[in-house]
C-alpha cells in the first residue's frame, strides 16, 4: 500500500475531526501578523525563536508538510510570498479558506514532502517544516530536497519528534503508566497492517533515530546553527520525564 496516500487519507479525516493541528488561525492573529507582532511553532507548544527569522517581508517561504491554515497564513500576513506544501487536500483548503477570509496571497500544492522535482532549484529563501516527518518512512529525500530548493544562504527550520518517544506503551501511557515497549527505531508497521490503519482511517508514523534526523540534515549538506526541545505543553505523563520534541534551524552555505 502507498503509505504516503495512506497518510494523506488519514489526514483527510483528522481535518474532519478538527484535530488541532488542522483548525485554522482567527482573523486576531492575522491582524496581530499584519502588524509585526506574530509568532509560529514547529513543535506543540514552544514558538520559535523570533532571532532564528531573517527578516520575512518579500522572501519566498515553503511552509513544507505544513497544510492547517496555521503557519502559512501567519507568514503570508507577515509579508511574506508563501506556497504551502502538503499531501492532504483538506489541510490545503484550511490554508485557502484563511487566505479568501483574508485576502492573503498564498499557493498551495498537494504533494508529498518526499517528491522531487516539483520546484525548481534555490527558488526558496525560508523553509518552515513542523513536526510531519514522522509521517515518512524514509526521511533523507526530505532533506536532500530541502537542500536542492533552498537559496545559498536560506534558512530550513525543521521541527520532529524525539525518537524516545517511541519506546512506550501508548496505551498505557493513557492510563498514566510509563511503561517501556518498543525498540527503535519504530514503525507502526512492526505492529499493524497498512490495511488496517486504512480502515480504521490512521496514519502511520515512523520514529526516526538522532542520526537520520540531525546527520540527515548535515548530508544533504545543511550546517545546524541552533536547536531546542518541546514538550506536549505538561499535558502528558511524559512531560514529566522527556521532551517529545526538538526543533533545528540549518543553513544553505
């Protein structure tokens, strides 16, 4: 089974769902973004730093695997020339909907964040990728093509889960239970069939190591130059023990 359309599917329903990360910003953050006064996340619950920004007002940004009506409305608002990249067409038309509700000029592209080819080279000066790459199986192609698409000089701002995420029991983590139970790195696929997440219309994620997410970064030839960690908000168990999540900011020499 294809798992990136399987994903997508899945996606589609969470938008149905109004999972948070599918409900759109209001008409006061637009305005607050239109007046300089505006923030993002690549994570749950920690904004970027506003110092890992150059200046946004004209640059072309790829919000990448980032479809919600989330960061590319703030960025476009802010000034910035945006195209969203997402493999969901529901998450895509959340973008749309702001940008009418708006008047926000904003594009939009149904895609995978692993297809190559679909821009041309060095045609981005920012590239802002939340927490997505989980929905992957293989992560360097997203990095290679990040790399390809970037201006020397450009900035990609990446945000993924921690891989020791992986290693509990989700289900008695719902129970309050910190209990230890999968090897890394993971995929849900050890544990159920494409078909069946299918039918039960969820998606399948894929826990990349340190090296696939960090090295992975500094193959495809970026250099790191800052990197934090975000928890769920301490609205989990796991908040307690862990960052769920890291964030990096890389450049194109």
């Amino acid at each position: 089974m294809d798992i990136i359309a399987l994903n997508g599917r899945a996606w589609e329903e969470k938008v149905r769902q109004k999972s948070p990360w599918t409900v759109p910003v209001d008409s006061e953050t637009i305005a607050r973004a239109r007046r300089g006064d505006w923030s993002i996340v690549l994570t749950a619950s920690r904004p970027v730093p506003a110092a890992w920004f150059p200046p946004v007002r004209g640059k072309r940004i790829l919000c990448l695997a980032s479809g919600g009506g989330q960061q590319g409305p703030v960025l476009a608002a802010a000034g910035a020339e945006v195209t969203v990249l997402d493999s969901a067409e529901a998450q895509l038309e959340q973008d749309r909907a702001v940008a009418v509700r708006e008047g926000l000029d904003l594009q939009t592209v149904c895609a995978s964040m692993t297809e190559s080819g679909i821009f041309e080279a060095e045609c981005f000066d920012i590239i802002v990728h939340p927490v997505s790459n989980l929905f992957v199986p293989h992560v360097q192609p997203v990095w290679n093509e990040a790399f390809r698409v970037l201006k020397k000089g450009g900035v990609l701002m990446s945000g993924f889960m921690n891989p020791v995420f992986y290693l509990f029991d989700w289900e008695k983590l719902d129970q309050g239970i910190l209990q230890v139970r999968h090897p890394l790195p993971y995929s849900d696929l050890d544990y159920r069939s494409a078909e069946e997440l299918a039918q039960n219309n969820e998606a399948a994620e894929f826990g990349h190591t340190l090296e696939e997410q960090l090295q992975g970064q500094m193959a495809a030839g970026f250099v790191l130059t800052a990197l934090y960690e975000d928890t769920f908000g301490g609205s989990r168990l796991q908040d307690r023990f862990f960052p769920s999540f890291l964030a990096t900011r890389a450049v194109k020499p």
